[in-house]
C-alpha cells in the first residue's frame, strides 16, 4: 500500500469512532484477556462475563468494533453468529437496563446560563475569552442542534456570519455524513439569546480568521491552535450551568440537542421540519430526542 493511498483511507476513518474501536478491541484483548481473532464462543464468553456489568448499548458497541477488525483483517465475523446473538438478545432479557437520556435544556436555563456568562465577561481577559467562546458554543449548539462532534469540527474559513441577518455555515463532515461531502446549515439572527451575535462577539475578541472556531484558552488568556476535543463539549456546558445556579450533573452536550428538538416541538414545528432543520433522515431518530407532550387539561394538579 502506498502512503498516498493510506492517508486517504486514514482520513475515511472518523478520529471519535477509531478512538471508540480502540478502547473496546482494548477492553476485550487486555481486560478481558481475549485473543483475535476470535471465535463465536470467545465472542459469546466476553459477552456473559460483561452481562451484569455493561450496558447492552456498550456491549453492542464492542461488538461493532470487534466486527469491524475482524473484517479489516480479513476474518470471518464472529459476531454475526445465531449463538452469539442469542447470547445478546438473552443479557437484554434478563439485565434490562433504563438508558437514560440527557435532560433537554430549556429556554428559560438556557437564558440563565448566558446571562451569567455575559456578567462574567468583564473579570479579566481570560474570562472575557472563556466567556464569549462559552456563549457563542452553547447559543450555537443550542439553536443548530449540533453534536459535541460538530461543534468541534467548525471551521472560521467556512462560516459566513451577517450582522441582524443570519449565518452560513459549512461543515466538511459530520456523523450522519458517510461520504464525507459536506453539508449546509443556516442559522437565523435571533432578538434574544441571539448564536449570530454571541459568534460575532467571539470572533471580534478572539481574533480568529480561520481554523477552528472553538479552542481551549488557558489561565493567561491565549488561545490553542488545536480545536476542543468532543468531551469537552459536556464539561463546558456543566460547568457553565453550575457556576449560574444550576444542576449542571443531569446535561450533557446532547441536552443542547435535545434541548432545541423539544422546544421546536413546543412551538408548533412539524416533524418534518424539524427533521429537515436538523438532519435527521428518519422520524424515529427525531422523536428520539422530542419530548412528548401529555395534555390531560383540567384534571391535572397544578405543579
């Protein structure tokens, strides 16, 4: 294999998945002492001995990636096996586990996340870069509904921000973008909790011209040249919500998401357009993150 060839299917390869295959071919070679390849029985042991301990939504991740070796390799794939599925649908029956989701956040602690960074901003240069690239992430995350992933990915040479109007963005890839062709997001100027607005902010004391858009900024106030990292998302958002009085433990970067779905959904947004604005192909995976409504009128108690 040339080393043309190689750089261009390394950068098939998605760096969040790869590191995910990693720590579970890991987890199976060096915690479980297992050897690959492996054989459907070997598969079918790791999984028992994990019943109890794994979730089945990380015991089917593990399974994905030792799949994925053993196909890379050239190996028959051990994990399709009637036994082992068997094995799989059976933890499921007998561990059944509540997965939990991210609690949406909604408008009213959205706004009181940001109030609190905003008068936070005059402390120092340190805060005033912290704060403004705080609020420019969650404001955007919230009103695009994008993964920690593709906030991460965002690029200032691709985004095209109108005062009072609007902005463009373009993203290169993303998760639901197998083909790596890029896709087109817009986003409205808003009257209040305004993402064009909080960008702009951001980029007019970051100074940033292109590369990432959100990076780390250390206790000096200079900013790294590296993007955030996808886990970082999370603990921004956390720690953004604790310091303005907030729960911060029951969000994650996937409350933004559900947070914007949620109150789309509130307010009147068809199925349809919400799968449209957000990019999601199937209703199953939209309704995933709405929560439903449950009217029962007058006879509910007040809260």
């Amino acid at each position: 294999m040339t080393e043309k060839v190689d750089r261009y299917r390394q950068a098939a390869r998605r760096e969040s998945t790869e590191r995910r295959y990693q720590q579970a071919l890991a987890h199976f070679e060096d915690t479980w002492g297992g050897f690959l390849p492996a054989s459907s029985e070997a598969i079918a042991r790791y999984l028992a001995d994990y019943a109890e301990t794994l979730a089945s939504s990380t015991l089917r991740a593990n399974l994905a990636a030792l799949a994925k070796w053993h196909l890379n390799q050239g190996f028959p794939d051990p994990t399709k096996a009637p036994y082992v599925r068997e094995v799989l649908r059976g933890i499921q029956a007998l561990h059944p586990r509540l997965e939990r989701q991210a609690e949406p956040l909604q408008l009213t602690e959205l706004a009181r996340c940001i109030d609190w960074l905003m008068a936070q901003e005059q402390i120092d240069r340190h805060a005033l870069l912290s704060c403004r690239r705080d609020r420019a992430l969650i404001l955007l995350g919230f009103w695009r509904a994008f993964r920690s992933d593709d906030l991460c990915r965002l690029r200032v040479e691709f985004i095209e921000a109108r005062p009072g109007e609007g902005m463009d963005l373009f993203l290169p890839s993303s998760k639901g973008d197998r083909d790596n062709t890029g896709r087109s997001f817009t986003v409205p100027a808003l009257k209040r909790l305004c993402p064009v607005e909080a960008y702009l902010d951001w980029l007019a004391v970051s100074g940033l011209h292109q590369d990432p858009v959100f990076r780390a900024v250390d206790r000096w106030g200079n900013l790294a040249d590296e993007g955030l990292h996808a886990y970082s998302i999370s603990r921004i958002l956390r720690r953004a919500m604790v310091r303005s009085g907030l729960e911060g433990e029951r969000y994650s970067s996937h409350s933004l998401r559900r947070g914007f779905a949620t109150w789309a959904s509130r307010n009147q947004w068809s199925v349809k357009a919400l799968m449209s604005y957000v990019g999601w192909r199937d209703a199953k995976a939209a309704l995933r993150y709405v929560e439903p409504e449950m009217p029962f009128g007058e006879l509910r108690r007040s809260q």
